[in-house]
C-alpha cells in the first residue's frame, strides 16, 4: 500500500515562511494527482491545495496568493510553499497522492501519513 512522508513543519511567528515536503512511495507518481490538507483538534480535515497531473492546481480560498503546491515527479514529491503565514494557518498538515482530480476539488485516497505540525504564533 502507499505510504506518505510528511516533513518540514514547524513553528514560526506569523509572517513567515515554511515549506513543506512529502514523499510518496510507488512507481506510478506522475499519474496521480497530489494534494495538502490541515486538521486542527476537533475539526474535520480540510483541503488547503491540489495539483493535477498537467499540473494545473487548485487552492482553498484562505490560502490563495500565499501559498504554493509543486511536485517534482523525479523525486516522487511534492510541496507546499507557504508565505504570509497566520496564527489560523496552525494546524496538522497531511499530504494525499493518488486521490480523485474533479472540477469541484480533489478527493483524496484512503490513506494517509503522519503529518507535520505547523504551529504560527501571533
């Protein structure tokens, strides 16, 4: 089964940046269409960004402008460039490989890796 790899969390005062990585395993990554979600206790697991295999992306409206999904299909991974960070960007990050592309959004695949915890402070 495939596995996700989630590092490049951590804490940072709001304003700043990180950039987040995921590794995926399989042989088949530049076929599947990849995304980042964030889940805060409590609270269901949210789609922040997706990429397609043509590599055209989507964006939640909360992040547009401010961060950024890539994928490089030569290392299997793909990332998350965030900018502007705010406190409401605190949150567990996962990222999905292998999910559903439609109109509307992404639906993802049944599994999932640890996360990395991105922690903004005001």
């Amino acid at each position: 089964q495939v596995q996700f790899v989630e590092s490049g969390g951590g804490s940072v005062q709001a304003g700043g940046s990180l950039r987040l990585s995921c590794a995926a395993s399989g042989s088949a990554f530049s076929r599947n269409a990849a995304a980042w979600y964030r889940q805060v206790p409590g609270k269901q697991r949210d789609l922040v960004a997706a990429i397609s295999i043509w590599n055209t992306t989507k964006y939640a409206d909360s992040v547009k402008g401010r961060f950024t999904i890539s994928r490089d299909n030569a290392k299997n991974t793909v990332h998350l460039q965030m900018n502007s960070l705010k406190p409401e960007d605190t949150a567990v990050y996962y990222c999905n490989v292998g999910g559903t592309w439609f109109s509307a959004g992404y639906y993802p695949f049944r599994s999932w890796g640890q996360g990395t915890q991105v922690t903004v402070s005001s």
